[in-house]
C-alpha cells in the first residue's frame, strides 16, 4: 500500500527518480523556479498543486544533501578536535 505522500502524488517515478538524482545546484535552481511560477500566479488550483509538489520534492532532495554535507563537515571537525591537543607536536607521530 502506498503512503500517504505519494498516493495522491502528480510525479511519476521517473520525475521523483530524476529529482532524487539531481546535484544540490540543480534541485535549487529548479526549486526557484517553482517558487516563482507560484508567485506570479496565473495557474489554475491543478497547475499550482504540481508546482507546489515539485517544489516539495525539490526542497527535500536539496535538504538531505545539505544534510549529507553537515554531517561530514561535523565529523571532520571531530576528527580534528580529537588530535588538537598534539596537533603541531611529536606526540603526533606516536
């Protein structure tokens, strides 16, 4: 059984497959682009919903990423707080 955000979904699979692939700029950009098209207005209640869907997708797509990256970022600077006490020392080299 499908869960309830994607039963009433208007993306196929190859769109959701297709955003889940995309790099961070790509999702962004793309993301702005539906914002604006929602901002201008002038879509009917169907063509704002897809927008509003794709926009949702995006922006989730663009968030695991920068979460990806946070979590890397977090345990670089672990790994180097660790070694900061003999960093620029000989104990280093033990």
């Amino acid at each position: 059984m499908a869960d309830q955000n994607t039963a009433a979904s208007t993306l196929t699979d190859d769109e959701r497959k297709a955003i889940a692939q995309m790099p961070y700029e790509e999702a962004r950009d793309k993301l702005i682009e539906a914002v604006q098209a929602l901002e201008a207005g002038g879509l009917n209640l169907d063509q704002s919903m897809r927008q509003w869907e794709v926009g949702e997708a995006l922006a989730q797509r663009a968030q695991t990423l920068l979460n990806e990256v946070r979590a890397k970022l977090d345990a670089a600077q672990n790994a180097q707080a660790a070694t900061a006490d003999t960093a620029g020392t000989q104990s280093n080299l033990d």
